[in-house]
C-alpha cells in the first residue's frame, strides 16, 4: 500500500472483498499522490461528515435558512463542457453526429499526466453509490474518486448509498468507476480551466474528469454515467434514458398513470415532471426493462433533484418553489446571496425586491457589474441550480424508491420550438413515437457552454450521451416497444411555440392540461383529431379541461386555432432537415425512413387540398 490510511478506512475496503476497487484505489493514489485515502461507508455518520467537511473546507457555505449551502463554480465553469467532452474509442472508430472522441491510449497518457500529483495536499475521497433503488435488478453499482466534498455531498442528496450493495456484488467486476479532481484551486474554484477534461472510457466503465467543479461535469453519476449505461443496455436488451417519471391524475383523482419524459436540458422537463396535480418519481434519468406481464417499467437512478431555479417562482412552480424555501437539507449553485445569508435569483417573482449587490458567480457584484468582454454579469447565472432529495417535495410519489420499478403507460418528447411542433399530439404508433423522439429538435440554451439560441437536433433529449451507434440505438427503441404486450403511447410537447410577434402562445402552467389530455387520451377519455403529425386534442376537451384546471384561465378558440394549426411549411422544412441528418447514418431502421416518407407525402397533399397552414376544424 503506497498511500496514507487510517486503520478503519482500510477496514472498510477489506470488507469489500474486491480486488479491483484496491487496484483502482491503489492506481489513483500512485498518480495524485493525495495526503489522504479516505473511505466512507452508509452510515449516517458518515453521510453527515461529508456535508460537514464540504462546508469546513469552504466548498460550500451556509446560509440563513436552516439546511441550506451555498456553492460556487467558477465564472467559466457554468455548464457541461461538450469541447472537453469525449469518449475514449481505438484508433479509426467513430460515434453519431460526430460526437467528440479521443483515441484511447494517447487521451489515457494525457489524462494520467493531468491528475500526475493533482491531489498533493488533499484528501482523495472514496466513496460508493446505487444508481438505481438498492436490492433492485434496475440497479447499477458506483465507485466515485474525487478530491471534492461538494462533489460527493452532491451525490449523497442526488443517489442512494451504495457501500453495502458492493459488498454483495457477486461480479465483483461489474461497476463503474469515476475519478475526478477539481485540480488546483484559486479562491476555492478551479484554476486551471484551460486543461479541463472530462473522458469516458467504455472499455473498462470508467469516467476520468479533472479541472472542473460545476456537477455537470464533476458528478460523474449523472450524465456521465449515462453514458456508460446507455453503452452497457444496448449490449443487454434494456434502455438507459433521459427521461423523468411522474404519475398524473384525472381532474377527479380516480385514478394514476405513470408517464416518462425527454426533454433536452433547460426545456421544462423538471417542471413537467413537477406539474400541479403530479407525484413524482424522478426528473432526469430513467433505466427501462420489461415487466413480468410484458409492460414497461422505469426505475429513477436518483433520488434526487438537480435543477435550474431560474424562473422558479410561486405562481409557475410552486411545488418546487415552496421546497427550496423551507428548512431542509439543499445545495444552491451559482445564484445571489447577501451577507446575511439569504438567495436570489433570476425570475423568483415579481414581488421579490432584489438587492443592489452581494456575492454571486462572478465574486463580489453589484448591480451593473460587467465581465472582462464588457458584458453585463447578470445577479445569478442562467444555469444556477438548485440540488434536493425528491422525498422532500409535498409530491413525492409512493414508489419512487420501488425496486421493481413502476408500470410507464405514456410518454412525452419536447424541445424548445418556436415556429413548429403543436403544443401536444400522439403519436400514430409505436414506430411513429420513436420517430417523434429521433427528430425532437432544440434551441439552445445555457445549460451547455457556447452559443444560445441555435436549432439543434437532439434525438430522445439524448444525442449527448449516446456512445453507440445512433441507428443502432433506434433499431433497439423499436425492438424494446414492439416486443411489449401493454406499448405505452407516445406524446410531442412544445411549450416554446410564438406568435409572429415574437410573443409564447402558451401560459406556462398550461403544459398541466395537455398532460391532463394525454392521461386521458391513454384510458380512451377523448376522441382526437388525425392529421398527418399525429392525434391532435379538440377544442371542447381542452375547454373542459382548462375550466377545470384552472380558476382564472378563459382558453379561447382563437387561442386553440392559433396553437393547434398545422404549419405544414414548417413542418415539411424540418422533415428536410431530418432526411439530411440521419442519411448520413448507416444501418438507419426501416422504419424511420417510413415514417418520414409518409408523413411527407401526406403533408403536401394536405397543403395541396387546404393550403399551407392548415386549423384542426379543418380536419375534424
């Protein structure tokens, strides 16, 4: 042993019985040359000196309400670093979309010379997780190395315990392992931004991240390790996704159907998941088998949320608004706080009187402050979060720590679309649902560094983290659907969609009935309207369903003729658009170019018969 370890610690890894996390351990340590391994098991002992040392070592900070911390990436470590981001392949292989990937012995050697003495002075922290409920056949095992406390306090509110179920691996093997290191700070933030890297390597399920705080990149159990997964499921005849899970009712409350959602990053699929009337099971990544009676269950790997409190505010979100200002245990990142420990943000609420100055992103801010580019630093990032446990919120679903998982009935899709797709329709099939989610197209926003604004293709919300072959990942979509006896239903969203003055044609509490329409749509509550985009909602449903919903809310006709008109142009541009993205990938499903075709021809008929922008009392 070459590293420095106190004799309980050492206790704790031999329990394990596991010869390849002391060789992992073993290897890190060579490399960083940490002061300190330290280990930590399940205990609440434990749990509770993690937060403990995140706060000592002034990773984080507490602030007035009891529970809450404060922490702070740096000015340019805001979002997931997509440049910096690649997976680690032999020489000559590629991945879909040209997704970045770094041949695999070159990027190690650079990689190892990066974290060569990175943890001198520090302590390397050890510490083991569940994605998944414990005792579960959803669950996967998770060794996290990391120089951090904030990272491992993150992950502790985010995922379960997972020491204990290590201890009964019986592939002692099958995990994934992450190494990570904030690398040398400055004013307790990562200096060296210029040498951040973040690399997968499939090969042997590992995730190496160094110089970089913000979660996106530094949580290896969240997006990093999808990828892992979602490598690992298309070899086993299962689904790794983007999605959350949520139940939603009736109006009367007589019944519960569990739906999943994909949705690219900052595009309201947390506050759909969250939607007046909700429980929640999980916000962001689900894994998919088939149940015992050939329906499809969904586990959530978390149980926790990481979301954007940007525009949180009583009136639009007022689950999660009331959550995160009340006494409990939450982490802030990246937003306002004052000197005696209270938080603002962006959009929080008309009535909220923010404050001339403080302490934010950027360091100590005042009102008008700009960068170094001479832009204007806004009082709390675009991209500042919010970090809780799901079993903290009023509407925590019964099941969301279920080891078999829930029976999912319904599906959403959703981008950020201003000119397009309708606010909600069903999908045709099961083939035309995966469709749907092949083809979900996304403005960006500042959840990734670079520009904003900017259409971008992003299939099932996923595109990111898909480190297989992109038909080969639909081509198993439509397999894992088509086998199922009980299919759920397959729903596009758009909650973006304006009006030619630039102004959104939708409140955003509506996004409630149109899940209100498709709960019901999938127990044959309402008749719909074909078209060739798919079932579309009739104006005397929704009608019902907005004078119930809602005490203030008068939904017109000339609203629902303004939301719900094909804009059979725009659709037939980005059916273009589509054809030129994926011909380019080999070994496309069938399927797929089926549904494209189809849908395409019977578009330019109906514009032919109707014209170009086409109401749905035209074709009801």
């Amino acid at each position: 042993m070459t590293y420095k370890i106190s004799d309980a610690d050492k206790a704790k890894l031999d329990a394990l019985a596991n010869p390849k996390v002391m060789q992992i351990i073993e290897e890190t340590a060579a490399a960083t040359k940490p002061a300190k391994v330290v280990i930590f098991d399940d205990s609440a002992e434990d749990t509770a000196r993690v937060r403990q040392l995140a706060l000592k070592n002034n990773e984080e900070k507490l602030l007035s309400m009891d529970g809450h911390t404060i922490h702070y990436d740096g000015y340019f470590d805001q979002g997931r670093d997509k440049a910096n981001t690649a997976t680690l392949l032999p020489a000559g292989q590629t991945l879909s979309r040209g997704l970045n990937v770094k041949e695999r012995d070159a990027a190690l050697e650079e990689m190892w010379g990066l974290l060569d003495g990175i943890m001198e002075g520090k302590e390397m922290i050890v510490r083991f997780y569940s994605l998944g409920p414990t005792n579960s056949r959803f669950s996967l095992s998770v060794m996290q190395i990391t120089d951090s406390y904030y990272v491992v306090h993150s992950e502790d509110v985010l995922y379960r315990p997972g020491y204990e179920q290590f201890k009964k691996l019986e592939d002692k093997d099958d995990f994934f392992c992450f190494r990570h290191s904030a690398g040398e700070l400055e004013n307790n933030v990562t200096k060296n931004i210029d040498k951040r890297r973040i690399y997968i390597n499939p090969a042997d399920n590992c995730v190496m991240s160094v110089n970089n705080q913000y979660a996106g990149n530094s949580l290896a159990c969240k997006k990093l390790a999808l990828r892992l997964a979602i490598n690992k499921a298309n070899k086993e005849d299962w689904l790794a996704e983007h999605m959350f899970i949520s139940a939603f009712y009736p109006l009367d409350e007589s019944r519960k159907t569990y739906f999943m959602g994909a949705y690219p990053s900052g595009c309201g699929k947390t506050s759909t998941a969250m939607i007046e009337g909700s429980t929640i099971v999980g916000d962001d990544i689900a894994y998919i088998r088939e149940g015992a009676e050939g329906e499809m269950r969904a586990v959530n790997i978390e149980r926790g949320i990481f979301g954007i409190i940007g525009d949180v505010n009583a009136k639009d979100d007022p689950l999660i608004y009331k959550a995160i200002t009340e006494p409990k245990e939450i982490i802030f990142s990246n937003i306002l706080t004052t000197a005696d420990g209270k938080t603002y943000w962006s959009g929080m609420g008309k009535d909220t009187e923010i404050p001339e100055e403080g302490f934010n992103h950027s360091g100590a801010w005042k009102k008008g402050n700009e960068d170094d580019a001479g832009k204007e630093i806004p009082m709390s990032h675009p991209n500042s979060r919010f970090t809780l446990r799901i079993s903290d919120l009023e509407n925590a679903d019964e099941n969301a720590d279920n080891p078999d998982g829930v029976a999912v009935d319904g599906i959403f899709y959703g981008g950020r679309d201003s000119d397009t797709n309708v606010p909600v329709a069903e999908s045709l099939s099961w083939e035309h649902g995966v469709f749907v989610g092949a083809t979900i197209e996304s403005e960006t926003t500042a959840t990734i560094l670079g520009a904003v604004g900017q259409r971008k293709s992003s299939p099932m919300a996923n595109m990111d983290f898909v480190i297989v072959p992109l038909s080969r990942y639909l081509t198993n979509h439509i397999k894992f659907g088509n086998k199922l006896k009980r299919c759920p239903k397959v729903f596009s969203t758009n909650y973006f969609l304006k009006n030619e003055d630039g102004q959104y044609m939708n409140e955003k509490t509506d996004k409630r009935v149109w899940a209100l329409w498709a709960e019901g749509r999938v127990h044959d509550d309402y008749e719909a309207i074909s078209t060739p985009i798919g079932l579309l909602p009739k104006y005397e449903d929704l009608k019902v369903l907005f004078d119930g919903a809602f005490d203030d809310r008068d939904y017109t006709l000339e609203e629902y003729n303004e939301q719900f008109s094909i804009r059979i142009d725009k659709y037939l541009a980005k059916l273009d658009r589509m054809e030129e993205l994926f011909s380019s990938e080999e070994n496309m499903p069938e399927e797929f170019w089926t549904v494209l075709k189809s849908q395409r021809a019977e578009l330019k008929a109906l514009a032919e018969k109707s014209g170009a922008v086409v109401t749905p009392a035209t074709l009801a």
